[in-house]
C-alpha cells in the first residue's frame, strides 16, 4: 500500500536523542537511524522527510531566534507536506508549541511535538510510546492544529505544560484536557475534537522581533513585591506578566501598585496570570481591583507558556491592549 501522508520531521534536540557525554547527556546525530523501525511500523500510512536543525540544542536553551529560525523552516515545509512533526526537549516543548499555535495559527495540518523524559536509546525508555502516539496521531483526519503527544494522550498547544520530570506523564493541560488517548491495543479512543477556526487579528503570519524584553514575576509573600516594583521602576520591559495569587489577587503594595500604574501609562502590557496549575485570573476579588484599575490585563485562564507566547507576539506585532484581549477570547482563555 502506498503512503497516503507525507510529514517532514525536524529533529531540533532534546532528551529523546541524546547520548551520555563525560559532563551528562548531550544531543546526538544519529537519531534517525535509532527510530527507523518505530517509523516503519507506519509505512503504509505515513512517508517521511528527515530534518536536523543546526545546532541540535537542549531545550533548556531555546532562544527567541531559535523560535524564528523554526518558524521559517515551517514556512518553507509546511506547504509540501500533510503534517509536521518536530522532536524537541521537554523542557520548553510547551512554550515552543504555544509560540507554533499562536504564531501560525491557520495552518489547517497537524502540527506535532514531541519528546522524551528519557533518551531512546535508554532501556524502557518512554520516548518509543511518545513517537508512536504522535505518528499514530497523523492519521487523524479531525486532527488539524498544534498538539503535543506524549504518554499516549494529545495535549493542545495552547494550555498545555510540563507538569513532572519523575513521571512518564509528564505533560497535562488543567484546562482544556486531553483532545484523545492512543494505546497500541485499542487505538484512538476518548477523542474530542472541535472546530479550530479562529478570526484571527492584523496579517498572518505573525512575526517575532528577536529583541522583545518580557519580563515574568512570580508573587511569594515577604519581600517579593517590592523587587518587582523595583525591577519595572529601573528597568522597564516591553512587556510584563505577573503571576499572582488565586484568581488573580496581589498584595496591598504601594511601591507594586505605582510601579505597575507607571508602567501602565507608557503603554506596556501586562498580563495577569493565576499562579495556581488550574488557576482563572478574573474580577472576583476585591483585592485585585487596584490591579485592574492600573490598566492590566486579566488573562483568564492562560498558564506561563500560553501568556509568554501572546505577549511575546503582541509586543513584536504591535497589538493593542484590545486585540490582545480579543486574541484571548478567541483562544477561549477569557
């Protein structure tokens, strides 16, 4: 039977291709060669097109040009092939695919990460049911957005995190679930796909500009709050997102709340974000009313990963604090 798909896989590093090196696990090459068989467990279904980004990198490192630099790759590749699948490290691998969701977001093909809590060639490793979820995914006609596939389950792009380095489950998305579960005994079962057509703002492609500044805080008591004031009096980014307590509540700080209204009058946006795993930062409380009068924006139910990628291309695509808050809608966050 001839191959009725055909993906291009960008190999960029990460734990599922390493090798042990005298200072600890480091990308390796060969990688290709390792999951040749797994690949041809899918030959009837799937053909494929190897890509190696230069250099191979531990995602712990991902950088704003590296994010560019795939971009462009999928650009260019997206248009000769059914789907795209990109093996990355764990580490980043939901900020990489909040940035792929929300900077190519009508793409209309699956786009899909995944990785490995351990390398493939490691005995029992998880990376074999990783790869085999994410190939198995690509025959999915429903399936047409950016997923991570991992332990056996589709996490979408937008929500998703890394929630354990001990565990083969090691992603999860609080909010929004799992799109569906694959074992290679029953196939695909609990899928619950829906219709992902955004009305999206300004012209797409959205780009990133490799110099934007955000700066994200995370709220603990003490003195917390008045190192943030500080840090956005004498160094003011170009954005900023706060995660603060609960529902999106913030200590009574006169040195935060000035800070936060001066940054409010020169036009940087500031999301505010729930610290908590299935946090919603909303109008609930009293106690963030100053916080809201200062001009920020509650960003709903947006975990780190999510408001990192919307803010980074708000920034470098100029939007205003009210296209920011209907791109938050459409996704579904507010």
């Amino acid at each position: 039977m001839s191959s009725n798909k055909h993906l291009a896989i960008y190999y960029t590093g990460g734990t599922i291709g390493m090798k042990p090196t005298a200072t600890g696990l480091a990308p390796a090459t060969d990688l290709a060669t390792l999951v040749a068989p797994v690949l041809q467990e899918f030959s009837d279904q799937l053909s494929y097109e190897w890509f190696v980004a230069e250099p191979l990198i531990d995602s712990s490192a991902v950088t704003l040009s590296d994010w560019i630099k795939w971009l462009q790759w999928l650009d260019k590749q997206i248009h000769n092939h059914d789907g795209i699948l990109i093996l990355h490290g764990t580490d980043t691998m939901a900020y990489t695919a909040n940035i792929l969701a929300m900077a190519r977001p009508q793409l209309h093909k699956p786009i899909i990460l995944t990785g490995a809590q351990h390398p493939f060639s490691a005995e029992k490793s998880d990376a074999y049911l990783n790869l085999r979820t994410a190939l198995a995914a690509f025959t999915l006609p429903a399936l047409q957005q950016t997923v991570i596939a991992f332990d056996g389950h589709l996490w979408p792009a937008i929500g998703s995190s890394k929630i354990s380095t001990e565990k083969t489950a090691g992603f999860a998305n609080p909010h929004f679930g799992s799109l569906a579960h694959w074992s290679a005994i029953n196939g695909w079962t609990d899928t619950q796909f829906s219709d992902n057509s955004l009305q999206m703002i300004g012209s797409i492609p959205y780009q990133i500009d490799p110099a934007v500044r955000i700066h994200c805080f995370t709220l603990a008591p003490g003195a917390n709050a008045d190192m943030i004031a500080y840090s956005l009096t004498h160094n003011p980014p170009d954005g900023i997102i706060l995660q603060s307590y609960g529902n999106g509540n913030t200590p009574n700080n006169p040195q935060l709340m000035h800070a936060i209204k001066q940054i409010g009058q020169n036009n940087i946006p500031i999301l505010n974000i729930s610290q908590v795993i299935q946090g919603n930062s909303s109008s609930i409380y009293a106690q963030g009313h100053a916080l809201r009068q200062a001009g920020v924006i509650n960003a709903g139910k947006c975990n780190i990963e999510t408001a990192l990628a919307l803010l980074t291309l708000a920034v470098s695509n100029h939007w205003s604090k009210e296209q920011i808050i209907y791109v938050l809608r459409q996704y579904g966050l507010i």
